[in-house]
C-alpha cells in the first residue's frame, strides 16, 4: 500500500504507483511554475509536479531493492521525500526542484537501507 499519510497523492498499489508515474518529463518552464507554486502551498501545483516526478522515486527505489528493504518500502520513503521536497521548495534557498527533490530522496531511500 502506497503512503496513507499523504496529503497529496494516494495508490491502491506499487502496480498503481509505477503506472501513475509519467513517462514524460514536464517542460522546464512548467516545472519551474509548479515548483513555485507548490512551494506557496497550491495543492494541484504540488500533485501535478509529484505526479510528474513519481519516476525519479521509482528510478532512485530500484537501485536499491538488494539491500534487503522491499520496493514498496523505498518507493514509500521516496515518495514522502518528495512531498516534502514540493511542499518545502523555496527557488531561491534550493535552487532547481529536481536537484532538491532527488538530494531529498535519495537521502531518504539511503537512510532506510542503512536502518534497515
């Protein structure tokens, strides 16, 4: 089961998840307006620009699913980094959201394969 705790997103399944991961990356002037926006707390902003990003998080979560930690768990962990990352995003303190997003979550994707 995908995160309960989000605000933003919700899956009935990593199946679900993987397939709602957009294949397409989104034009930077877009990503860039999605980032601020979400960073000023708009919702759709922040969906649209997660659900834009879901594929780093599966992409991050793969290269790890032989440290001894289940997919779901890591792409779990993925995911709450990069609500966070959308949520906490500020332009002129993180610079490009891509970058901040994919520093939030590897770190966290690391972090529970060394607490593992």
């Amino acid at each position: 089961m995908m995160p309960d705790s989000s605000p933003y997103l919700e899956w009935d399944s990593l199946r679900d998840f993987v397939c709602s991961a957009s294949a397409e990356p989104l034009p930077a002037l877009e990503d860039v307006r999605l980032a601020d926006a979400a960073g000023r707390g708009d919702r759709a902003a922040a969906d649209a620009l997660i659900r834009h990003h879901l594929r780093m998080v599966v992409d991050d979560a793969a290269k790890h699913r032989d440290a001894g930690v289940s997919m779901d768990e890591l792409v779990r962990r993925g995911v709450n980094a990069l609500i966070g990352a959308a949520r906490d995003f500020r332009r002129e303190r993180h610079g490009e959201f891509t970058d901040y997003a994919r520093t939030r979550i590897r770190a966290s994707i690391r972090e529970a394969v060394l607490h593992h």
